[in-house]
C-alpha cells in the first residue's frame, strides 16, 4: 500500500497541471460545504445571542389589527386572566398598556413611548438594571408615582447621572403627573434595544390615575418551563379562537418561536446550498474518472512491465484506487482548508461569530473519499483487466 501511495504521488508530480484540474471539482465541492454550514451555524448562534437566554419562556399575544376589532368580542380583562392561567403550563400572565408620553426636568424635555407594567415582568422578562431598583409589589397595589428611565433617556435628561430619587414631570396629552425615578433600565440583549428609549411606570398607577377600567393593549404569558412554549402557544390560539369564535383576531408570538423559524429557514437554504455543492463533488469525481481512465491508458506499457514481473490484478487494481483516493483526499484536504479561510473571512467581515461545523468537515472530508474511491473503481478495474502482451505490444 505504501508503495502504491509513493507510485500515486509520482504520477501527481508528472502532471502538476492535470493533478491540479483533477482537484478542483473536489476542492470547490468541500469548500462550499464548509462555508454553506459555517454560515448557517454561525447565523443560528448570533440569532440566539441577539434574542439571549432570558425571556425564551415568554409568548406575547398582540391585537391582529386596531385593537377596537379585538375589543369587540374579547376583553383582556381579570375573567380573561383567570381563564389563562388554568391552562397548562401557564405560569403567570401579564397585562401592559402604554402612551406616547413626555417627560421633562428643568427645561429637557423628552418624547418617549410609556410602558404600563405588572408587577414581576421586569425579573421574568430578564431586562437590566443599569443602577436603582424594580418596582415593589406596594408600588404596584398603591399605583405609586415612581418609574424607572431607559439608559439613553437618562443620560439626556441627567447627564450628571445622579438620578435616584429626583423628581420628573411624566405628560400625556394635558395631563401632568409628578414621579420619582428609582432606576435605570439598560438592554440585555440586541433585542431590547427599544429599552433604552422608553419609560416605564407601574400599571396600578395607570389604573388609579389614567383609566379605572382598561382594557389592557396587550398580554404576556410565562410558561413553567421553555420546552413548553410551542404547546401553549397552540392552547391559547385554539382558546382564544372558542372564546370569540373568530379566528385570528390576535396574533401570538414568542422569541423562541421567532428562533426556530429563523433556524428552519437557514436550515432549508443550507440544505439546497449543500445539495448544489454536493453535485459539485459529483461532477469532481465523474471528471476524476475520466482523468484516471486517461491515465490508465497513456500507461498501459507500464501495466504490462508490473504484470509481467508478477504483479497480480490487485495489485494493478489496488494502484489505480490509491491513485484516485489520494487524488481526492488532497482535494478534500485542500477544500477544508480553503472552506475555513474563507468562512472566517466572510463571518469576520461580517461581525458574526466564529463557528465551524466539525462534523460538516469529516462528512464532506469522508465524502470525497468515497467519490474518489467509487469513481476511481472502473478505471481500476480496466487497468486490472488488461492483458500484459497487449499492453506491451500497445504504442
């Protein structure tokens, strides 16, 4: 075997430019494999660490159109609340309003959207705070006149960033309502970035002070473990379609709902990216055969000496398979090298992490192999075949 590998090797040094046009089929092939599930995995981690891992366990229902359709044969009120948390694996169930408001210190003024939250959101939902502290369960019962600032607001409005415990005029239309900042709220993850631009109060508050009988703008839910999400977004769907008997008055969503179809999308694309590059392996292999049938031919005297001195048919045969299975695990080699080169060069330029499929690499590594192996078997078996006095007798 280990003179048929030095035999093989010679023969590549003898046709430097064949060699050369024999491995490009394989290198492109394995290249693009590498490149095709660096991608796709790399894309998958960034995904994941734009949404980050709190917050997975939570579904979001919106209102599917102006929410007076909505309100018209579903109330999000404490009845709808209760219904909610009897299903399986809800574990709480949150309400929000909200309103364009401004709000002002001195003469700085800022227009910001104000969230109307429940008490325990901020811990579940897993948003940051810069400094100061969450609401308390009293300032959500009380309705106090206390909320916390996003980052960007407060650094307008407190450049110094003493902020904690001074005074701010919250307005909405005509109305001006005096609060005290307890904190400050900072993205945890490239999807709370809206965070930083918003103000948030508690809901008590808006219920005391704005409307006694909201009908809340939306509705969260917490559910008792994340492998349970996908049930319980189907449960309240087919819930909430019972209740009303109108389908798709509301639109339910979650971050890892959003997760795995962006996923299975990038996973369909790399499948039809992988199955291009895999007929580029094939079409690398027809081409080695048709190189290794060339060579056997242009070498039939050679056959006919090693025959004539003893050597058997597998002997000849075993030659020509070592011959086009170096071929292409140089090939496969080179393009695994060359996948990686450029998957680093394309996830760096553009700010993804670096991620490599290993597997993805001992697959097409392996796979090239074979083609080599299987394309390599007819010629092989020509060699093998031919008679060592027609051979010596060949021009």
């Amino acid at each position: 075997m280990f003179e048929d590998l030095l035999y093989a090797l010679a023969s590549f040094k003898r046709n430097k430019t064949r060699t050369l046009l024999s491995l490009l089929g394989i290198i492109i092939g394995v290249a693009s494999v590498i490149v095709i599930t660096a991608l796709g995995k790399s894309t998958g981690d960034s995904v994941k660490n734009t949404f980050g891992s709190t917050g997975l366990d939570i579904i979001s229902i919106y209102n599917n159109g102006p929410k007076h359709i909505r309100a018209r044969v579903l109330s999000y009120d404490e009845n709808f609340r209760g219904k909610l948390l009897k299903l399986p694996h809800v574990k709480t169930v949150y309400y929000f309003n909200q309103f364009p408001g401004t709000i002002t210190r001195g003469t700085v003024s800022v227009n910001a959207e104000t969230q109307c939250i429940e008490y325990g959101y901020i811990k579940d939902y897993g948003y940051k705070l810069l400094y100061g502290s969450d609401f308390t369960v009293s300032d959500h019962v009380q309705g106090s006149q206390k909320l916390l600032l996003g980052d960007k607001i407060a650094e307008t409005l407190f450049p110094d960033g003493n902020l904690v415990g001074k005074q701010v005029i919250l307005s909405r239309d005509s109305d001006l309502f005096g609060f005290e900042v307890i904190g400050v709220l900072t993205p945890s993850s490239a999807m709370d970035t809206n965070i930083s631009t918003t103000i948030m109060v508690p809901r008590g508050f808006f219920i005391k002070k704005m409307d006694p009988k909201p009908d809340a703008e939306r509705v969260e839910i917490k559910t008792d473990t994340t492998d349970a999400v996908a049930q319980v977004e189907q449960d309240v769907t087919d819930f909430i379609n019972r209740e009303t008997g109108v389908e798709n008055v509301v639109w339910i969503s979650s971050p890892l709902t959003m997760i795995k179809q962006i996923n299975e999308a990038y996973a369909t694309i790399s499948i039809m990216l992988s199955a291009i590059a895999g007929i580029s392996l094939l079409v690398g292999g027809i081409g080695i055969m048709n190189i290794m049938i060339v060579t056997v031919t242009e070498r039939r005297k050679e056959i006919g000496i090693r025959k004539a001195l003893g050597a058997t048919p597998s002997d000849i045969r075993n030659q020509f398979l070592v011959e086009s299975a170096t071929l292409t695990l140089t090939g496969g080699a080179i393009g695994i090298g060359v996948g990686i080169i450029i998957s680093a060069a394309i996830l760096y330029a553009r700010k993804l992490p670096f991620a490599i499929q290993w597997e993805a690499c001992l697959i097409a590594f392996g796979f090239s192999v074979f083609v080599g192996i299987f394309f390599g078997l007819n010629p092989a078996l020509r060699a093998a075949k031919l008679d060592p006095v027609e051979a010596l007798a060949s021009d």
